[in-house]
C-alpha cells in the first residue's frame, strides 16, 4: 500500500503547478464553444454528439466518441463555469489515482519490493504523460486509463477465483462493464480485453506458442476457453455497437493532419507508417523534445528505402521479435524470481513460491494463481501468491505496450494525426513495466555488487531525470504562449501560426503579423493562417491586403466561409454593392458536409446572409432582406448569437409598415439579449411611432443605462424629445451625443440641427463648423438624416 500512495503522491505533486495553467491548444474547441457543455442544452447531446460537439453522423464528424469524458467536462462546467483551475484538478487527480492502480498492478506482477517501487515512479514521472494531464483534452486518455486498470484488474480476480468461486462471475461482469466505460472515455480503452486474453493465456497459465491450441481444446480447460471466448464476444460487440452508432463510416482528415494518409506513393505511405511506431517508442525512451503538434511536416516522409531512419525501423522490429521470442521461447530450468535464482522451483521469495517453467511443460494446464483442490479438499500450501516470471511480464508488458498503440498505427484505418503524444498515455504502462523487469533481470544475472548498484542506480536516475523533464515541460503548459513557442523547433508552421492568434490576443499587432507570416513561410498554402493573417490586416484598415490574402484563403480552401464572409464585408464598405452581393450569396451556397467545424461554418453562412439582407435593405430591397432574413434564421446553429438578425428583421418589416410584425421581432431581439441596445432604440422608435411614448421613453432611457459611453444612444433619445416638443432636453442630448461621438459626421450635423430647433444658434453654429470640418463637401442646409441604429 505504501508504494501505491508514494506513487500517486509524486503523480499529484509533478503536476501540482498546472493547476494555476490557462486553457491550451485543443481545450478551447472541446471546452470553451462546445455546446454540450452548456445548461441549457439536453445532457442527451453528449450521447449523439463525437467529442468536439458535432453529430456523430455527420460527415464532418471527427468521430471521436467520448462521452463520459465530456459528460466530466459538463461537471466541471456546471460547478466552475469556465475557470480552468478545477478541470486541470480533475485531471490532476485522475492521473494520481491511474498511478495508484498502475503500481498495484505492478506488484501483483513484481511482488511487494523496491522494483514495483520503482515501476510506480516511473509511470508518476514519465514526461510523455504531460500533454495528457496538463492538457484538459488529455483527460479521455486518463479517464480511459482508469478504466482500463479497473478492467485489468478484475480479469485477474476473475482468473484466481475462477473453478473456486461463484464471484468469479462477478469480477468477470466487472471486466466487461469497465472496458465498456473505458471505451466511453477513449476508443483505445476496448484493447483492454485483448490484454486481459494475453494476460490469461501468457501469464496466468503461462502457456506458449505451440500451447495454446492443444492446450484449449482440452475438456478440463474449457474454463479458459470460456472466458477468452466471452472477452472475444463482448469486444466485438462493443466495436460493432462503436461502427454502428458513428455511422458506420471511418472518419475523414485533411492532408495536414496525416500527409502520410494521402501520400500517392505506396512506398511512401508504407515506410513511414511502419516508422512512425519506430518513433514513438523513442519518445517513450527520450522524451527530450516534445511537442503539443506533430502534424504536417513535423515528421517529414519517409520517401525511399535509402533515407536512413529505415535503419531505425528495422531495429526497432528486430528488438520487438527478439523480446517476443524472449517471452515465449521454450522454458528453461533456471531462472529467477522476485530478484533471486530459482532452480526447479526451490527458492521461495518474499513469501511468494516460485515453480520452475518445466512444471507447465505438461499438456495440463496448471494456473499459476488459482489455489488447488485435490480429493475435495483444498490445499493451503498452494494460495500463496506466485509470481510470474521474467518471460510471463515480458510478454504482458509487450502487449501493454503494443495492443492499445494498434488503433494509431494506421493499420485498419487513418487516423488524424502523426504523432500523438496523449495517445502513448496507456501504452506508456508497458513500456514502464518493460524497463522495471528488463532491470530487474539485469539486476539479478549480474553477480558483482558494484554491478548490481549501478544497475539499480542508474534506473532511480532515469526516474529522476523524467521528472524533472515533466517539471520542465509542465512549465510551457503554463499558458498558449509558453506551449506553442515551445513547439517551433518540432512543427513551425503550426506553432508560429497557433503563436500568432496568441500574440493578437495581446494586441502585439506587429509581433502577430510577423508570427503568421513565419508561418506561411514554412507551409504557404495554410487556409487558416492565410484568413487569420488577412483578419488582422483587415482590423488594421489594409483592406487591400487583407482582401489579397482573402482570396488566397479562398483558394487553397474553397470552402472556407468565413474568408466570403470578411471579403464581401470589405467589398460592401468599399460601395462594391454587386461583388459583395455575389460573394455573400457564393458563401450562402456552400455545403457543410466534409467539414472538420460544420458549426462555425453554419455561423458564418448565417453571417453572409445577415449582411446580404443588410446591403439589401440599405437599397431600399426591404422584401429582398426578409427573404434573405428568414433564410438565415433556418440556417442559424444553436451557438449563433441572433439578437442583430432578428432586430434586422423588425427593421425591415418597419420599413414596409407591417408593424406588428416588426415588433415581434424587436421583442425575440430582447428577448435573446436582454441588454442589445439596437434593439431596445429600435423598438424605442416604433413605441413612439404607435402612440405608447412613456413606454417609448423608457427604452432610449435603458439604452443609455446599458452604455452612458454611446453617443448614438443619446442622439435617438434626443430625437425622440425633439419630436416631443422638449427641445431644451433635445438639445441637451445632442450635446451629450457629440461630446461622445465628435468624429461621427451624422452624429455631430443631427446635434447642431437640434441646437438651432432649441434656439441655442451660438451652439448649433460650432457643432455645424465641425461637422463642416469633417465633411468639407456637405453645405450646411443638408437635411436631417435619420440614424439607424448600430
């Protein structure tokens, strides 16, 4: 027990300092605008929706289905709101208690000494887990993790009881019923039932390769046939029930996600794919360069049988069949156990008996953890725990490492990405327990003491060392900016433009441009950096450069709605009435399927048709944009703020003196956002307009409450006093209204023509000289024009 809290202890206390982090990378899709976190939407959601918030069916889909992680995440969301500090807890806490179940593990594996210590730190310490925990997406890979243990761990109750106990039944229910909420929380987490089958077979009765089948078919052994046959069952329930409810359709990824995927070469595609494993066994090894991203080029394609990480390949598969040959190679009669020679069975260690190999050469099976019953009687000697040997944990601690990395291998389908490093989470438990047993057998075949406390030592250092590079690492997940700087060095093309959004954030304008720029120069057909870079362009009034890099987006991703959106806004300000029309309407026509967000791109279709409908009715076309109106409100998705539309809608049902309709449309606008103020001069106006004046006053009143800073607000109310007879309160509104907005012509000319109603000529004549300032063309008996609301 000590070992498991130390462990956990020192999981809890690596990771202590993330709790102060900000949201990073993946949180802000998964968490900050995923619907499903959301009160007001159905909890059901979840259960349809993939990981991101989009329909699992949808083509778009990524197809990620974790629903118990993000039911957690709507936990966290309805105890903190959006405050990271308690989703990083969580998070904190589930890693403390996955190395809590991952050091029990080990001891049933390694009995109750220093090693399993020593596997325990290890999994606490190990670096690679860092995106996992400090990285609030990471937490499917942890949660599924649990799971995965609980499952693990039951299957090997399941096998110790089992022809002596009617629980057995129950430990094996609750195989199932974990690998299935393992799953809910990260696809991988169904691998655990293939593990447990290796475990049973390997390790349990520790059968070898030219074993098994002889060995199963045996009548006495139909207990294990049985229980390898259920495990077989409900995996592949659970994948087909997985198949069928995503769709049945594998997911779809842009070439940046896994160029490899869409390389045309076969060789290509082969000698990366079969490197790539190759590669991140290295980063279990020496984690030294991390990275929140290994997309697009970070890990450049292998492209022929010259380039020389084939070497690397070739080493790392020769060193994976000679350790599988290792485990399952024909048993010899001396080895050790628990760290002490054992010949033909004789030593005994730390109270656990140790049987030589020879022993299960026989053609019956005798389970090495399953206490006998001979004659009806059971015998005591045999329900001391014994310990596996080298070769049993060797073989375990392969398919630990192996089995759960499968589904990112690219072997039954693409997945999206390259390198993953939140993915090498549950794989990281083999790899841990490898190194501990590969030490341990060091430990023991050396003879010289010096050896041997190198050998010990030199493992306690490397647990060292990958906790202090977990200290370290934790650090750049500190916030965004830390994190993506820190991933120049592996993929600068994302980095620099993830870098840049950070930097825009902050209003280093220069800094932002110079980092989306940085950038493009390393992958210059990069959609996303192409529109980013021409929004900030466009912030900073460079139209023309803003709408070059516009249609650059465009071109690169014609699909790209928001880049339409931007350009026709350009388009429109610059009185280029047809091409924004005919780009808002281009925009209007592209389809949703195939795309990696469907809902921001539905928000800015719905966004391209509120400034169709906007430019409509700015040419007097009122029919024309509440046609375009309601064509946005059927579009619009649940996230879309439509406060502005449906005001939109009331001015043009107003415009066409359908005013009952008109304030419907007002009041669904006040309704949405209480505090709109558009909506509540608006509505002011048709208040007035109807008769109902006190009613009227009111809302130009609240307008001004909601913003005292708004000059336009002033001027309507003033207006209305205006209409009212009330000129000296008129006058002082108007007043107010140019102090506010003294660059605004409308504004500043309305402020003079109601000084000079009110008499107050010496006022209205300054006001009318800087208005004449602003607009040095407009003579001074121009009409009073009527202001529409911001």
């Amino acid at each position: 027990m000590i070992a498991e809290l130390v462990s956990s202890a020192l999981g809890l206390a690596l990771y202590l300092n993330t709790l102060s982090a900000d949201f990073c990378y993946d949180d802000s899709r998964a968490i900050k605008t995923n619907q499903d976190l959301l009160p007001e939407t159905p909890w059901t959601h979840i259960f349809y929706n993939d990981f991101w918030g989009t329909l699992l069916t949808h083509s778009g889909s990524h197809k990620s289905y974790r629903p118990l992680c993000t039911l957690s995440f709507r936990l966290n969301h309805a105890i903190g709101g959006l405050n990271p500090w308690s989703y990083h807890l969580v998070n904190v806490l589930l890693h403390a208690a996955v190395t809590g179940l991952f050091t029990n593990f080990s001891k049933i594996l390694l009995g109750d000494g220093y090693w399993t210590f020593m596997a325990g730190l290890m999994f606490a310490s190990h670096p690679i887990h860092t995106e996992a925990v400090a990285g609030i997406v990471g937490r499917a890979d942890v949660g599924a993790s649990f799971f995965f243990l609980l499952s693990l761990l039951c299957y090997m109750k399941h096998c110790s009881t089992r022809g002596s106990s009617a629980r057995t039944w129950g430990w094996f229910l609750g195989t199932g019923m974990c690998a299935g909420c393992s799953m809910l929380w990260k696809e991988q987490g169904v691998t655990v039932l293939a593990v447990s089958a290796v475990y049973d077979v390997f390790v349990f009765h520790r059968l070898k390769m030219k074993q098994i089948l002889p060995t199963i078919y045996k009548r006495k052994n139909l207990s294990l046939f049985l229980s390898i046959s259920l495990l077989t069952f409900w995996g592949t329930s659970l994948l087909g029930a997985r198949l069928y409810w995503m769709g049945n359709k594998p997911p779809s990824f842009s070439n940046s996600d896994n160029p490899a995927a869409d390389s045309d070469s076969l060789l290509a595609r082969t000698l990366t794919f079969f490197y790539l494993p190759t590669k991140n066994l290295w980063l279990l090894l020496c984690p030294d360069t991390l990275s929140f991203d290994w997309s697009m080029d970070a890990v450049p394609l292998l492209k022929t049988i010259s380039d020389w990480r084939n070497l690397h390949t070739v080493a790392f598969y020769t060193g994976l069949l000679l350790l599988a040959y290792f485990g399952l190679k024909s048993p010899s009669i001396e080895r050790e156990c628990n760290g002490k020679f054992v010949t033909n069975g004789k030593q005994n260690a730390n109270g656990h008996s140790c049987h030589s190999e020879v022993e299960y050469g026989n053609s019956e099976i005798k389970p090495s953890f399953a206490s006998k019953v001979e004659n009806g009687i059971r015998n005591n000697a045999s329900q001391r725990t014994q310990l596996p040997s080298t070769e049993n944990i060797v073989v375990l601690s392969l398919s630990l490492l192996i089995i759960p990395f499968v589904p990112a291998t690219n072997l039954f389908f693409y997945v999206g990405f390259v390198i993953a490093e939140r993915v090498l989470y549950i794989p990281s438990m083999g790899f841990c327990l490898l190194i501990t047993v590969g030490a341990r057998a060091l430990y023991v075949k050396v003879q010289k003491r010096f050896l041997k406390s190198l050998i010990f030592y030199a493992t306690a250092a490397l647990i060292v060392f990958y906790g202090l590079k977990t200290a370290i690492r934790n650090g750049d997940w500190q916030n965004e900016e830390m994190l993506y700087r820190s991933g120049i060095k592996v993929n600068p093309a994302k980095a620099w433009g993830n870098l840049g959004n950070v930097l825009k954030s902050q209003s280093k304008i220069s800094e932002a441009e110079s980092a989306y720029r940085n950038a493009l120069y390393y992958r210059s057909n990069m959609a996303d950096m192409l529109y980013n870079l021409g929004l900030l362009l466009q912030e900073n009034s460079r139209f023309a450069e803003a709408l070059h890099y516009y249609k650059l987006a465009i071109g690169s991703r014609p699909t790209l709605a928001s880049a339409y959106l931007n350009t026709g806004i350009i388009l429109m300000n610059q009185g280029k009435s047809e091409e924004a029309r005919r780009t808002f309407l281009k925009c209007s026509e592209i389809p949703d399927e195939n795309l990696k967000d469907p809902h921001a791109h539905k928000s800015s279709v719905t966004s391209c048709l509120y400034n169709l409908g906007k430019l409509y009715h700015e040419q007097g076309h009122y029919e024309d944009a509440l046609s375009v109106y309601k064509e946005a409100i059927q579009k619009m998705p649940r996230q879309f703020a439509p406060q502005s539309l449906y005001n939109m809608m009331g001015e043009a049902y107003m415009r066409l003196s359908m005013l009952p309709e008109a304030e419907h449309w007002y009041m669904e606008s006040l309704r949405s956002k209480t505090d709109h103020i558009p909506a509540h001069l608006t509505y002011g106006k048709l208040l007035a307009l109807t008769g109902r004046k006190s009613e009227a006053e009111k809302f130009f009143l609240k307008a001004i409450e909601l913003d005292p800073t708004k000059g336009n607000c002033y001027m309507h109310y003033g207006q209305f006093l205006l209409e009212e007879a009330r000129l000296i309160e008129a006058a002082e509104m108007a007043k107010k209204a140019a102090e506010l907005d003294s660059t605004e012509f409308d504004v500043v000319f309305n402020a003079a023509h109601m000084l000079r109603q009110a008499s107050l000529n010496e006022a209205a004549e300054k006001y009318y000289d800087l208005a004449a300032r602003l607009r040095p063309n407009i003579t001074a008996n121009l009409k009073l024009e009527c202001i529409s609301p911001v």
